[in-house]
C-alpha cells in the first residue's frame, strides 16, 4: 500500500475514535441530567419558593441573592439564603417545592417553614 493512501486512512481511523469517544463521554454517569464529566460535580436546584410577609404571599427567586456570574444553587446555599431572607425581617415564612439535579440523578427538594429538606 503507497504512504499517499495509509494517511487518509490513519485520519479517517482517528477521526472514528475520537467521534466514538466523545459520544460516549456524553452517555456514562449516574445522573440524568448533564452526565458529561465537565459537569458531574454540579449541583443545581430548580425551586418555586413563596414567602410570606404578615399574611401576605409573593414569589422569592433565590438566584438574585447569589454573586453575580454564579449559576449553581446547592441546598446549603439555598439554605443560606432562606435564612437570611428571615432573619432580616423581610419574611415571616419560606416554603416552596423544586427538585435538585445533581451526579445523584433527581431528587425533590422542599422548603418547609424555612428550612430546606431534601
């Protein structure tokens, strides 16, 4: 076989492999959701919360409270915020529903007279 003809067929082999590696990178994990390595340790919280003031209730969104830039929500930092969102005065009551979605796979997460259970 002439050399000219053995590099095509050296790249196209390596382009095979590194396609099949890649797609297969995508596909292992324990989680659901973003099985890719690049996010296995990513912990994210998706919640509906509500707080009440003196009988009155208004939606929270708990991403505004974080630095700008972050995107992650884990539980303790939810927690955190919950509970600075009562100690302050500006809510009596936290509650709300969501789900976690982490290398664990999904899982439910509630907020239960500010304190955030999983």
């Amino acid at each position: 076989m002439p050399a000219e003809s053995l590099l095509p067929a050296v790249q196209l082999a390596a382009t095979a492999g590194l396609i099949g590696w890649m797609t297969t990178g995508f596909t292992y994990g324990a989680g659901r959701w973003m099985r890719y390595p690049l996010f296995a340790r990513g912990t994210f919280v998706i919640i509906s919360l509500t707080g009440t003031k003196d009988g009155t209730g208004e939606p929270i969104n708990p991403y505004t409270y974080l630095s700008p830039g972050a995107f992650l929500l884990p539980p303790p930092q939810l927690q955190a915020i919950v509970t600075h969102l009562i100690r302050t005065g500006r809510y009596d009551r936290i509650d709300g529903t969501g789900r976690v979605l982490s290398v664990k796979g999904e899982q439910r997460i509630e907020v239960t007279d500010g304190r955030v259970v999983l």
